[in-house]
C-alpha cells in the first residue's frame, strides 16, 4: 500500500480514500491479481481513512503553541 499512498481522493482537504485507477495500475504492473485488489482494497482503505481521521482528531485536540 505505501506504493500508492499518494494516490488518495480528498474532499476539502481530508482524505476519503485512494484512487482505485492507480492501485489497479500499480497492482497489475506488480503482478498482483486483480481479483486480490478488488477484494482487500476496500478493507483496507477503510481502516486507513479510520487512522487519518483518528489522527486528525488528535492532532485538533492539542493546545495550541503560541507566543
């Protein structure tokens, strides 16, 4: 996954999701099945869209550093 971790679909500047035309492409280019992309992929890229909004929220709740 990290070869495709900047192919990611956002909306107002939070990540929704990777672009499924790239991860195809670089899953064939592999000699990954596409089948196994189809199947994982979406697992996957929920827990990742999980951990970016869990991250953000705690990066929203630290005390703001300034002078």
């Amino acid at each position: 996954m990290q070869r495709i971790g900047g192919q990611v679909r956002s909306d107002f500047g939070h990540v929704v999701g990777w672009d499924y035309t790239a991860a195809f492409t670089v899953a064939r280019a592999l000699g990954v099945p596409e089948v196994a992309v189809a199947e994982f992929l979406p697992w996957i890229e929920a827990e990742m869209v999980k951990g970016r909004a869990a991250r953000r929220e705690a990066e929203d709740e630290l005390p703001e550093m300034g002078g």
